[in-house]
C-alpha cells in the first residue's frame, strides 16, 4: 500500500496528507484487487494504526457493496475466510481493538450476510458461534454483528434509498432473510443470548447490557414465546434489581410489552410482570431514586399502561365484555403509579408517561358514568397537570437554550393532557382553574413568579380546553361564562400586570389579547389595560422580548375592540409619538423598538384613526400628523444617501428609507371596503407619500432595496387609492426598467398584472407603450449567458420566464389582447413564438399550463373567420403541433399534479381550435397533419371522435389515457 498515502488517515494529519489519503480511497476503490491487500492486512494483522484497519475495512466494504457480484468464487471464499481469521484474532490479541473498528468490521460481517445468508454462507451464524464460544472478546463481537444484521433488516431508521423500485426489491430479500433464520437459526440464537445472560450476568455488566439490547431488538421480529417464558422473564426481572443492568433491562421488557398480540394474552402477560415488579418494590417511586433507570421505566410503565388500553378496546369492539372489564381494572390498578410518575420533578420521566395517562383519560371519555375512584384520578391527574406546567428556577428567561426548548415542547404535550381533561370533565376542570387562579392572585405580591405564571396561563388555555365559536367566552352556558369573566376582572383589577418577572407580563398581556370579548361586556376596564400596554409595563418595559411581544399584541388589542376605543383615541395617539419615531442610522441610538415592531405601531395608529367617529376632515388632520414626518424624514434621508460615500452608510440609510415606506404602507391595512381612502378623506396624503417616495426609485444607490419598498408602497396605493394612482404608474415603471436584473423584473411584473386586472382598458394606452421596451427588458436578461452548473441563475430565469408568461395571460384574461395586436406584425409574431416555445421546449409544467391558457384564449379571441389576417395559418402551422409535441416530451411526466394540469390546458386548447374552425379543424388533423407524424387510422378516427364530443371532460379523459 501506499505508506505516504496512508498518513493522512491520521484525524490530525495536515489537510494535503488528509486529500491525498481520499484521493487513495477513491482509487483503490476502482482498483481491481485493492480489496485483497486490504484483506490480507487484516487476516494477519499488518497495521497496528487503527485508522488503518479502519480504512482496510471501509475497501471491503464497499467490496462488498458495490463489486461483489464480479468476483470469483475463490475470491468470494477469500472474504469469509479473511473475516473470520480477523475474528479469531479478537481472542488472542493483547489488548481488544477500538470501539469504532469493532463497529465498522460487524457493519461488513452484516453487508456479507445479507449477501450471502440465503446462497453460499447459511451456517453463517453457526460459524460465528463457533469460533467466538463464550470468549468476552467474541461474544462481544458476536453481538455487534448481530445488531448490525438486524439494523440492515428491521432498523426503521435506515434509509435505504429513494427509489420505489430498489426499495421494494430490498424490503422483500429482507422478509425472505428473516423468514429463513426464523426456521433455521433463531431458536438456537435465543439459545445463545441465554448462555450468555447466565453466563455474565454478575461479571460482565457490559456484555450483559449488550445482549439485553439485541434481544430487545430481535424480540419484535421473532416468536414472542421464545423470550417471554418463565426462564427469560424471570431473569430479566432479576436484572430489574441490579442497578447497572435495570435501564437495558427495562427497555428489553418494555419491546416484549410492545409486540403485538392477542389481547387476553397480553392482559396476563403484562399483568404477571407487574405482579413481580410490584413485589420486588420498584412501584413505589422515591424522588431521590437514579432518574436515568426512572425515565426508562417510566416508559415501560407508559407501554404496558398502553399495551392494557389497546387490548381494552380491541376486547371491547369484539364485544367481550368480561374480558375487557377485567382489562379494564387492570388499567385502573396502574394509574396511582401513573400519577407518581407523572407528577415527578424530572420532566423527562413525567413526559415518558403522557401516553398512557392521555390514552386513559380517553378511556374515561367514552365510559357513561365515572365512578368515585375514576373521578379522584381525574383531579389527580389534573393537578399534577398544573404542577407540572410551572418553571422552575433554573429556567433562563433571558437566553434560552436547549434545555428551555425541551421544557417549552413538554408544555405542549401537558396542554393536550388538560385539553383531554376538559373533554372528560370540564365542570371540573373550570373549578379548579378558577380556584388556583383566585387563591394565586389573592396574595400575587408574595407569591413565587412561577406560580403566579401559571395560573395566569391557565386561564388563558381554558380559552382552547373549553372551545366556543369566535370567542363567545362571556355568553351561552351561564356557570362557565360567569366563572371566565369573574376571573378576567379579577385579572384586571388586582394590578398583576406590575409583577416584577417577563413571564408574568407576557403572560397577562396574551390573556388579556386572547379574552377581548370581555371588554365589550365590562368596557369599564379598557383604560386599565391600555394603561398597561403603554407604560414600563408593556411597550416601555425594560426587556426587548416583552416590548416586542406587546407591540404586535396592542395592535391585536386595538383592531379587536375598534368600537370601544374611540373615547381613548387621541390619548393613546399622543402617547405612542415617540414609538413612531424613525430610528435614525446614527451610530448609538438605541430606540425602544425595532422597525418590524414599529409596523404594529403604525397599522395601531392607522387603525385608531379610520375606525374613529370623526369627520373626514378630522381623520385626514390626524394621518396627515402621522405621516408628514415620515415624509420630511424620507426627503432629508435620501439627499444624505445621494451624497453618501461609504458602502455601510448607504446601506444604513437605504434600510431606513425603506422603514419609512414600510410603515406608510403599513398604515394603509386599516381601510376597508366600509372605510375607503376617499370616504375618510385621507387620498391626497397617500398622494403626497407616493410623490415624496417615487423619487427613490431614480436613485443609482442601494437600487434592490429601495424599489422593493417602493414597489410595495405602490401595491398597496392600487388597492387603496384606485384610479388615482395612475398618473404615478408610467413614470414609476420607466425608472424600474431602468438596468434591472431578472430578480427586479420578476417583481415587478406582478405590479404591472394588478394594474391590467385591476383597471382593464382603463391603461390600454399606458400598457400598449410600456408592452415592449417591458418584453425587451425581459428578453435581453432571458439571453443573458450564465454557467452550465450557475443553478441559481438557472432558477432566475425560469422564474422570469413564468413571470413573463404570467403577465401575457393577465393581458390576454382581461380582455386586452389588442395590446398585443397593436405592436406590429413582427412583434406579435416574436411574442407568439415565445409562447409557443414555453408549451413545448422549456421541462416546467407551471409556465407550459399558463403557456396553453393564453393559446386558448388568443384563439377564442382571434380565431374566428373575421380574426387578424395570418392568425388561422398561424393555428395550423404552430399551436395545433406544440398540442401534440409537448405531451411527446420525454420531460412531460404525468406522474407530476401540474404536468397533469398542463395536459388539462392543453386539451382545452384543442377543443377551443375546434370550436372556432369547426369541421375544418377535423378535415387538418385527419388528413394532414396526424398521417404526417405517422399516426395509425383508427387511432386518427378515436382521436377526432372523441375530439367533438360536446363534453370536454370527455376529450381531456382520453388526451390522459
């Protein structure tokens, strides 16, 4: 071998030696007879490296792998043969080899014999076991092999390919492997798994564990009756008291638990366990107890809690009751120690248990009356809920990690148990939310943050455990609607939005946000709670989490109770000025919110104005203060930009210019269909922002992101001032035209669509003069040259092309095609052609659909007899072929939903041709045109039948077939 080559192997070999070693693998990889000098290394232990050993095993591997099927028998037998020396080997060496090699060299045991199990090696396991005996060394690597084998057969986890095909090839040679060593070897490897627990169970922790974990891995693939008997059974319970066995050991049950069987048996296999795992003492859980054994059995118990359950209702619907009540109190026997498990401090073992408690209370569901004792287990379950939803002090507020997340995703899992409660008891459930929540908020003052939390937050999910229709809270059911306003007011009233802690603040203001119904029965306590949102407390609060939060939730707030706000609309104007500010990009100023906060601010602002009672004019006076700034500001800031030398600068300004267009627009969201621009009087100021923010768009700086601002600001204006956007449109689009890329086009052509669909022949003239310096703006960026493998640039274009196909199928749906016609012979022919490009040549269904539709519709348009002259020829000539080229495609795949809707688009197509020329379309195909592509008669015949039959369903159904 290549010594020099071999060095890089080394992890700390520098990146030259590392490349060269890679480059070695690659060639010994193609090489012919690598593989045996790889082998003989091995068999007779030439390296000592270890990532030499591993490399020689990574050949024969892949050998293995990918070239095993060219070598002779001789060679074939050299592999077993290397395999099994090296394996021999094991037992006589000094020291064992690494773990990482013992791993790799099972992995290639494994490749061999699903290779060769079935054919050439059937005594493989048989060999094995006979070279390893009971030596530790062997047995341990017999036990890597063995979970290597099953991880190639079973292992869920293991992707083996993306193709179908492969995929089912390899899913059925797997059934077949396990079929065989079902009837040939598996009763003598339980044989051997036994031996081997007998024989190490007090000495060899390690090996112990090890076959633990393949029995439990087996045990879902093989007879269950030949692990869960007396002998295998109660030594796996004696494993449960030996504190470095019990966690493999209890995995190992809970995968005989999970196997799927009888229900009667089931019931009395997992009933005898608990018997003896009752006696040994392990169902009375102490705090203090080893939390990693716990976690595990903790989802034991969740699996034979579950495994009860699924036997239950399997009994129930084959309608033995007497079984299934039996069942059933075995089920009921298990939940105190359900609850201990659910209740416990470690959120780990608390979560392995959901299951089971989730799946039980569904059982209490669907029982007609609960019992005294099923109704205790309900309480108890539901305050162990509560206790478990609150933080604890080691939860960092401030800088969330991993740890937090975990504690979030466990809230979750909690929030679906109390949503079940609800379902089982929700009488209950309100009570004892209600009297949690009072006692809490009663003494808030002295009361730990945590605890002040909760009872807040679970006021708030009774809002979704209780469901009602658009958030009805305070009507129907008088108990229930009496109980949530009692609470609400209580919230409002006893001042808890001054707690000292995020949660706590975070926590009143969503409550408060989620319940605004409240505040339409007892308006009385809005300027209480606006008060909160506007002081330290919300929007001026000393975190920027919680001033975050609170801007997108006062202007929930705000939106929601529009009618009530009115006697508090120039108050709460007045003391948000100062957020409405524009950061400016001097270095050190350090604003309260951020720009994507300050847009909830403004659409609060706007809002509070056009809901307002005022008279226009009123209305118009209060947007024009709240948007003169920003228009002042804007002009200042994009002189400073013009002039502007450093790059960071310019793009500094350029971010704030765009915030001012940004909020603007932003402002706009609060006008309706009811509450128009014009009706509230405020056009003109819309008309002077767009006239002090078009100028943007001429500036040579920072070009991207200014015309995105300013393409949205325009977006919103068409909506929202109509017609009277026009005059602004010609000029604004000549600049965007301006040297744009194919990003700036593809935006800027939907602008232009919502204009065509918006206002129709209303800017026929503006459309008919911009139609081709447009075109040749997109054509010019379409020839642009890129790089083979540039896919970026590849996506662009295709992006451009469906935008540009887009716009022509705006064009031609809104009753516009003379902006078409209107451009010359030349250029309707290159726009036409185009078209007729994007159906067949380009392999992307979504411009060929859209590329069909404007065929269709330019046909119904100007296909008749009194059409453009030339456009019949043009028909025959080039749409009727692109009809039939497109689905010819090797690149059309009817196994893709949009080719499927191209195809659609492409027999409407045809059927519009054939309406439009009748029996002379008929006489084209039948006679020309199909005899021309080599089509059959009768097929000739069935296609033009089906062609005029009145039902297009009918003729798209065939065009499928």
């Amino acid at each position: 071998m290549d010594e020099q080559a071999l060095l890089g192997l080394n992890p700390n070999a520098d990146a030259d030696f590392r490349q060269r070693a890679l480059a070695y693998f690659e060639q010994l990889k193609i090489s012919q007879d690598a593989w045996q000098v790889c082998a003989e290394a091995l068999a007779q232990s030439i390296y000592s490296d270890d990532h030499i050993k591993f490399f020689c095993f990574q050949v024969l591997e892949h050998q293995i792998k990918f070239k095993y099927s060219e070598l002779t028998e001789v060679q074939q037998q050299l592999i077993r043969e290397t395999l099994i020396t090296w394996l021999q080997a094991q037992m006589l060496n000094p020291q064992p080899e690494k773990t990482f090699i013992r791993n790799k060299a099972a992995q290639v045991f494994a490749l061999l014999f699903v290779t060769e199990y079935l054919t050439k090696w059937p005594k493989f396991f048989f060999d094995i076991l006979s070279v390893v005996d009971l030596n530790p060394r062997g047995v341990d690597m017999y036990l890597r092999i063995l979970m290597a084998v099953d991880a190639e057969l079973v292992d869920r986890d293991v992707v083996h390919t993306s193709e179908a095909s492969y995929y089912f090839t390899e899913a059925r040679r797997n059934t077949l492997l396990k079929d065989t060593m079902r009837e040939q070897c598996i009763p003598s490897l339980v044989e051997s798994w036994y031996q081997i627990l007998q024989n190490y169970q007090y000495n060899n922790s390690e090996l112990t564990c090890q076959c633990l974990e393949v029995v439990g891995a087996y045990v879902s693939w093989i007879d269950l009756s030949l692990i869960a008997n007396e002998r295998f059974i109660n030594m796996l319970l004696g494993h449960m008291s030996v504190e470095v066995l019990r966690e493999e050991a209890c995995d190992c049950l809970f995968e005989i638990v999970n196997k799927g069987m009888d229900p009667i048996d089931k019931t009395k296999l997992v009933e005898s366990l608990c018997q003896v795992l009752q006696s040994a003492g392990l169902f009375s859980i102490d705090q203090e107890d080893d939390v990693d054994f716990l976690a595990r059995f903790s989802k034991l118990v969740n699996g034979m809690g579950q495994a009860l359950i699924a036997s239950w209702t399997k009994l129930i619907k084959s309608g033995d009751m007497k079984s299934a009540q039996d069942t059933l109190q075995a089920i009921e026997a298990k939940v105190s120690l359900m609850l201990q498990l659910l209740i416990h401090e470690d959120d780990d073992i608390s979560s392995n248990i959901i299951g089971f408690c989730y799946d039980y209370l569904h059982i209490l569901k669907q029982l007609s009356a609960l019992s005294d004792q099923q109704k205790a287990n309900v309480e108890a379950i539901m305050l162990a809920v509560m206790k478990k939803l609150t933080y604890d002090e080691e939860y960092n507020f401030e800088n969330e990690g991993e740890d937090e997340a975990m504690f979030v995703e466990y809230r979750k899992q909690l929030k679906l148990l109390l949503d079940r409660l609800a379902q089982v008891s929700p009488e209950l459930l309100l009570a004892s939310v209600r009297r949690v929540f009072n006692t809490t908020l009663e003494n808030w003052q002295t009361t730990r943050f945590m605890e002040v939390e909760v009872a807040i937050r679970l006021l708030y999910m009774l809002a979704e455990a209780l469901p009602v229709s658009h958030g009805a809270h305070f009507s129907g059911d008088v108990t229930k609607a009496t109980a949530l306003q009692d609470m609400m007011r209580t919230l409002v009233t006893s001042g808890v939005s001054a707690y000292q802690h995020t949660s706590v603040t975070l926590e009143f203001f969503e409550t408060v946000v989620r319940y605004e119904k409240f505040f339409a029965v007892e308006p009385q306590h809005i300027p209480t709670v606006l008060m909160a949102f506007l002081d330290h407390r919300g929007l001026r609060h000393t975190s920027p989490k919680v001033r975050s939060r609170t801007a997108y939730l006062f202007s929930r707030f705000v939106k929601s109770l529009n009618k009530q706000m009115n006697p508090f609309i120039e108050d709460v104007l007045n003391r948000i000025q100062d957020l409405l500010e524009l950061s400016p990009p001097e270095n050190g100023y350090q604003a309260l919110l951020s720009s994507d906060d300050q847009l909830f601010i403004y659409e609060t602002a706007g809002v509070l104005i056009v809901n307002s009672e005022y008279s226009a004019e009123r209305k118009q006076a209060l947007m024009r203060n709240l948007l003169t700034p920003l228009m002042e500001k804007f002009k200042v800031l994009l002189e400073k930009l013009m002039m502007a030398q450093d790059e960071d600068r310019q793009m500094a300004l350029a971010d704030c210019l765009n915030h001012a267009v940004g909020f603007a627009s932003r402002t706009s969201k609060a006008f309706s269909n009811k509450q128009t621009v014009k009706q509230c009087g405020c056009s003109e100021v819309y008309l002077d922002c767009l006239q002090t923010f078009l100028p943007a768009l001429s500036c040579p700086l920072q070009k991207e992101v200014l015309r995105s601002g300013v393409r949205t600001f325009l977006h919103r204006m068409i909506i929202c001032l109509e017609e009277e956007v026009l005059p602004f449109i010609p000029s604004a689009s000549e600049h965007m035209l301006k040297d744009c890329e194919a990003k700036d086009l593809q935006e800027f052509i939907p602008l232009i669509n919502q204009i065509t669909a918006k206002f129709k022949t209303q800017v026929s003239p503006f459309l008919q003069q911009m139609f081709m310096p447009l075109l040749r703006a997109i054509f010019e960026v379409l020839l642009l040259p890129a790089e083979d493998n540039d896919q970026s640039a590849a996506l662009e274009k295709q992006m451009l092309r469906r935008s540009y196909f887009a716009f022509l199928q705006t064009v031609t749906g809104s009753g516009m095609s003379e902006v078409i016609a209107n451009q010359g012979a030349e250029n309707v022919e290159r726009v036409l052609f185009t078209v007729i490009q994007g159906a067949v040549d380009y392999p992307d269904p979504i411009a060929q659909k859209t590329c069909f539709i404007i065929l269709s519709k330019l046909v119904e348009l100007w296909g008749g007899k009194d059409g453009p002259a030339g456009f019949a020829d043009f028909v025959y000539k080039h749409i009727v072929p692109a009809c039939f080229l497109a689905p010819l495609k090797q690149t059309f795949d009817l196994a893709d939903a949009q080719t499927v809707l191209a195809l659609s688009e492409c027999a409407v197509t045809l059927k519009t041709i054939h309406l439009k020329r009748g029996p002379e379309c008929i006489q084209y195909l039948q006679q020309e045109y199909l005899p021309s592509l080599q089509v059959a008669p009768e097929i000739i015949q069935e296609f033009c039948q089906a062609l005029q039959q009145p039902d297009a369903k009918v003729f798209k159904n065939y065009l499928k077939v």
